[in-house]
C-alpha cells in the first residue's frame, strides 16, 4: 500500500493506522532518503498540528548514523509507507502518553494477541 506522489505529504495513512491495529512491521521512505524498516508505535500531534509517527526503527538509513532505535517521524515528510508481512509484539519500553508538547491520536495495541 505505497503512494508515490509527487507530494510527499500525500501517504496512504490507512496503511499507518493498519500497521498500529495489526501490529505490523512497515518499510518507509523519509525525506527522500533510502527505506527504513520500522515497528509503528503511535501517531503524535503537537501543538502546532504537525502529526508524527513514533516508531522503533529494525534497519536502514539515519542522519546520525545509528540505524536500530526509537525515532521520531514527521507525517508530512513520508513518501512511501508499505506494510510488510511481519508482525511484532509492542517494545516493552514503548510509553504512549500525552505530555505539553505532543498528543497520542493513535496507538498500537498493547494487549491481547497479535491479528494474523
């Protein structure tokens, strides 16, 4: 399920909240870089309406060059976001909380078994 518009701000977000209710590894393009592989935990708001995905990253290309960890990603700068037939169990260190900065709007499942 990618969208390769020219917009890069044109996902398909039925894909992101598919991945978070199935608990579903994702392959994502950011900011016109190379595909990461991701495990979708949350969707954010901030204040200022900016939307991002919180997501632990498995593999694939970083600014800073650590390629395993929590990131953060904004909607906006998605090009390509295609579920992959993995499934995951949500990290046990993965929070999902409002705080002054950011909202959660979506969420993975943190209980019960995974969909297959």
């Amino acid at each position: 399920m990618s969208n390769h518009a020219n917009d890069a701000a044109v996902i398909d977000r039925r894909a992101l909240m598919r991945g978070l209710d199935e608990r579903r590894q994702m392959q994502l393009v950011f900011g016109g870089g190379k595909p990461r592989i991701v495990q979708p935990h949350a969707i954010l708001k901030k204040g200022d309406g900016t939307e991002i995905l919180q997501a632990y990253q498995l593999h694939g290309q970083t600014e800073k060059g650590s390629e395993k960890g929590w990131k953060h990603f904004e909607l906006a700068k998605l090009s390509e976001v295609d579920l992959l037939p993995d499934y995951f169990q949500p990290r046990r260190d993965f929070r999902p909380q409002n705080s002054a900065s950011a909202t959660v709007i979506a969420s993975v499942r943190l209980d019960g078994a995974i969909k297959t």
